[in-house]
C-alpha cells in the first residue's frame, strides 16, 4: 500500500493505492507533497489495480444506488460518495486510473460550482492563459507544442476555476502526452480560441451566446442525473461572462501568435 | 376553452447579453432565444394564452398588428415541438 498526497487547482487529495508501482506512475501527473496534518484532504481515495479489462472506448455507464453514484467503463470502476469526496477506485492500469481520476474530479468541480474541465490545451504568454479547444484533431496538442517554449498548463484537459473575481486557468494534471510545466502557475485566460486548422492566420471574435454554445461539447463532465447535468450551464455563463472567445484558423507553424498576442 | 401554454419544469436556463440559453436535460438539447423570445420565455413561467403573450408583447415592445400573434403562435409551436412548454391545465 501506498498513499501521498497531491493537489489539484484548489484541492488536496489523499491517494491510497494498494500498487506501489501505480502509485509511483501516477505521481508523474499528479505530484506528491508533504501532508499538512492539521489540514482535513477535500478528497480521499482509495485504489486498486486490477480491474476489468484494457480499455476500449466504452461509453461510462452510470448508475445511482443507495447514497453512492457508481461509474464503470469495464477498465475502471469507480464507487462514489453523492458529494465525490470520497471514492473507491477500481482500475485496470495507470491509463485507466487516468481516466477514472478526471472523470470523479471532473464531477466533484461541477457539484461545487468550482469550475470546468475543458477538452483543450493551454499555455501561458506574458503572465495569461491561452486556452485552445477542439475536438480530437483539431490542433490542440498541435499548438501545444508550437507554443514552445511557453509555459504549458495543459495539453488536452484544461482546468478552469469560476471564482468570484472570475476565471483562473490552473495547471493541470490530466495530460496526453505533455505534463503541465512544472514552473506554470495558475494565471487569468486572455481568450478561448476554438482551432481549426487552415492555409491561412486568421482570428474572429465570437458573441458570447454562440460562445456558450460551442463550448458545451468541450466540457470533460459524466452527469449521474439531469439534476447534475444542469450545473454545468451556469458555470458555462460564468465562464463566456469573463473570457473572450474566438475562431482561430491557424498554419502548421507559431505564427499565430502574432496574431493572438497583440 | 382557450390552450394557455408553461414552461416545463426543471429546465435550465442562462441568459447572455440579450440571449437566453435553454438546456433540455431529458434529450441534451440546446435551444438559444433572442431578447424577444427570451421575454417570452420569462412570461411563461406561468400559464399564458397566445393572445395574452401577444398583447405583452404588443405592449412592451411596441409592436402592432396580426404577425405578432402569428410569429408568437409558430414561437410557441417550435417550444412544444422541442419540449420547452407543453399545455398548462
């Protein structure tokens, strides 16, 4: 068994797992420090390797029982306390407790109305965020790495907290193929880019409620109920209020930072 | 008896500059209304017939003749067909 702690935007989580080698994996993402004893984790988990089968893309079946939302996609299984502070995690292999940690923390940043995960990468120009969002192969690990050598907060689930002051894009754990730098700081979005890739750099502005619109596909969010699903509009409203939004058509290269730094 | 329509319960719904967004979680369908369907929106939080929406409508808006009460009659027609409002009573 072995247990550590990390941090995830504004929450300590205690990871219990009975692998010492998944532990030691998993702390490539989510890196360990010291417990400050006097400090309650907001989240505690405990994990077992071993389940179900490789995974396969199978859609998260959801069920609700008995005071416990119950997630399973065949290679992770996840047992969940209704306010997902707590939670028994069952997984096949590090990817499947890659997967099954975003989709608890995802769920537990609705319920509280802390913020969003969003299917997109960020980077960090001059002290902001510059988050780009679009479906899979769209760019966004693309312009990830032509944003070098920026900070990278995220290169494929961006994580942005709707505080009262408004939206901060903290680094995130929850990476493809690039972590979060390890010197990123959690910094205000300048803009939400939606990519598509074109022969030309070019940047129009979006109005805010068709903003709304376009970013509701992006949200990295598993409802357990119709109840829960409708948090996330709010959020969506709290977030479009305070950050511009933008159609970025962009060329194979890093010049459209000129375009969207200026 | 004259059909006075509602919206249906436990819907979702932002308003963003002068837009309002409406999120059906029984189908995850998205229906975005400009100001004046956003108004109309607002209204049908209690039951109205399409005459009385009209009449509001005519009224706030400054708005006169017959297409207020057609456009507000296919308006109406288009919530039910997506499950927006259904018949009150």
């Amino acid at each position: 068994m072995s247990t550590f702690h990390t941090q995830i935007g504004d929450h300590i989580l205690r990871i219990d797992c009975d692998s010492t080698e998944l532990a030691r994996s998993l702390q490539t993402n989510f890196h360990p420090f010291p417990a400050d004893p006097s400090q309650e984790p907001h989240i505690r988990l405990q994990i077992q390797e071993g389940y179900g089968s490789a995974f396969r893309n199978d859609p998260v079946k959801i069920v609700v029982e008995a005071g416990r939302i119950v997630y399973d996609r065949g290679d992770y299984r996840i047992e969940s306390s209704e306010d997902f502070r707590q939670a028994a995690l069952a997984v096949h292999d590090l990817l499947s407790a890659r997967h099954a940690l975003m989709t608890l923390y995802s769920a537990l940043i609705v319920r509280e109305g802390w913020g969003l995960l969003l299917h997109a990468s960020s980077v960090v120009e001059r002290g902001r965020a510059y988050v780009f969002a679009g479906r899979s192969g769209a760019g966004k690990s693309t312009v990830a790495r032509l944003s070098a050598p920026r900070a990278l907060l995220a290169d494929e689930a961006t994580l942005i907290k709707l505080g009262p002051s408004g939206a901060t894009v903290c680094p995130s754990p929850f990476h493809s193929e690039w972590p979060a730098s390890r010197d990123a700081a959690a910094c205000s979005p300048a803009g939400i880019y939606l990519l598509h890739q074109a022969v030309s750099d070019e940047r129009t502005g979006v109005e805010r409620s068709d903003g709304l619109l376009r970013l509701l596909e992006f949200v990295f969010y598993w409802p357990h109920s119709s109840a829960a699903a409708r948090h996330v509009l709010p959020l969506l409203k709290r977030l479009v209020d305070d950050v511009p939004i933008y159609e970025l058509y962009f060329r194979k290269n890093n010049a459209f930072w000129e375009l969207i730094s200026s | 008896m004259t059909t006075q329509y509602v919206r249906e319960p436990g819907l979702e719904t932002v308003q963003v500059d002068e837009n309002w967004i409406i999120l059906n979680t029984d189908d995850y369908t998205v229906t975005k209304l400009n100001d004046v369907g956003g108004y109309c929106w607002g209204l049908l939080q209690v039951p109205y017939s399409l005459e009385a929406l009209a009449a509001k409508v005519r009224a706030d808006y400054d708005s006169a003749g017959e297409a207020v009460q057609e456009e507000l009659e296919r308006f109406l027609a288009e919530l039910t067909r997506l499950g927006l409002v259904r018949h009150a009573g």
